[in-house]
C-alpha cells in the first residue's frame, strides 16, 4: 500500500513534464526540451512577480534568475549532439553555427548570473524580463521554429 502510494506520487511529479512532452521519442531531445521548459517556468515565476500576481520577493526572484543561469549552462551541452525528433523545433542551423549558439547560451547564462545578484525591487522585474527575453529572443530567432 504504501509502495504503491509513492509509485503514485512520483507518477504524478513527472505527469506534467510527460504531457508537455507528450511523443517525443528520442531522451536527448526530450532533456533539451525539459530544460527549455525549465527556463520557461523560471521566468514565469519573474514574470508573475513583476506583473504583481504573485508577491515581490527578492530571494525568489534572485533565485529563478541562478535557475536560469544553471539551466543556461547546461544548453551547449544538451545541445550539442544532432539529435532530432518529429516534435522538435530545434533548427538544423543550430549545428552548422555552433560557436554562435553556445554565444547566445553565454549570453544568457551571464545576463542571468547579474540577475541573480542584482534584483533587489519590482522595478528590477521588469528590467531583469526585458533583458532576459532579449536573450531568449535572439536565439530563437536564428535557431527555433
Ligand atoms: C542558445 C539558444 C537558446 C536560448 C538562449 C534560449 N532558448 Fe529556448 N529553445 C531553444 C531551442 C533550439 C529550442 C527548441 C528545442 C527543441 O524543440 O528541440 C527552444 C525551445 C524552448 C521552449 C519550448 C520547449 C518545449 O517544451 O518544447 C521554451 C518554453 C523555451 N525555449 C523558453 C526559453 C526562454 C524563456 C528563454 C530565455 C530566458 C530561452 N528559451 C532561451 C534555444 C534557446
């Protein structure tokens, strides 16, 4: 009984992801995705907060903003093999450019680090998104569907 209960819990941590992801086929796309998705959250959690849904909370704030720094360190890595699957929306550019995307990773990874240190009001919300969506902007702009 009680094995099954946390069979059933740790069912229900990974339902989300599973949805999300639903028929993606190949782990190593599926880690880039889930990491992307990770990135995604992150800065939900600073957007909430800088439209005034949720609290201002610096510690929280800062901490999205060295989630995003992690997550943004890992991407050259999770990248860096040509995998594909029918779900992805990664670019083949990606691989002829590869300097230039593990670039774009730096770039966030740094602006992010800042964050992480610096937001210390609302008002830095809204800088920290305007920064931080320039960074993502400019890489999916080149290597996203
Ligand atoms: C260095 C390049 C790069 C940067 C920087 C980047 N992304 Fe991405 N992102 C990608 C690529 C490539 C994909 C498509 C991956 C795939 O489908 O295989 C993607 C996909 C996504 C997805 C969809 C994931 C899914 O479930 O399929 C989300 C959400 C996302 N990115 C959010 C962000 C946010 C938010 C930022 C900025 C804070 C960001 N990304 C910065 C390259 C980047």
């Amino acid at each position: 009984m009680v094995k099954s209960n946390i069979i059933l819990c740790i069912a229900l941590l990974f339902a989300g992801a599973a949805f999300a992801h639903s028929g993606v086929k190949n782990a190593a796309v599926k880690a880039r995705m889930d990491a992307m998705s990770g990135i995604g959250a992150e800065m939900k959690v600073i957007g909430q907060m800088a439209k005034g849904v949720t609290q201002f909370d610096q510690n929280a704030a800062r901490a999205a903003a060295a989630a995003i720094a992690k997550h943004a360190a890992q991407t050259p890595a999770l990248f860096e093999g040509k995998e594909d699957d029918p779900k992805s929306e990664a670019k083949v550019e990606i691989w002829a450019n590869f300097e230039d995307f593990k670039q774009k990773s730096l770039e966030l990874e740094n602006t992010a680090l800042g964050l992480s240190t610096s937001i210390a009001n609302k008002a830095d919300l809204a800088i920290a998104m305007k920064s931080l969506g320039a960074s993502c902007q400019s890489c999916h702009k080149s290597y996203r569907e």
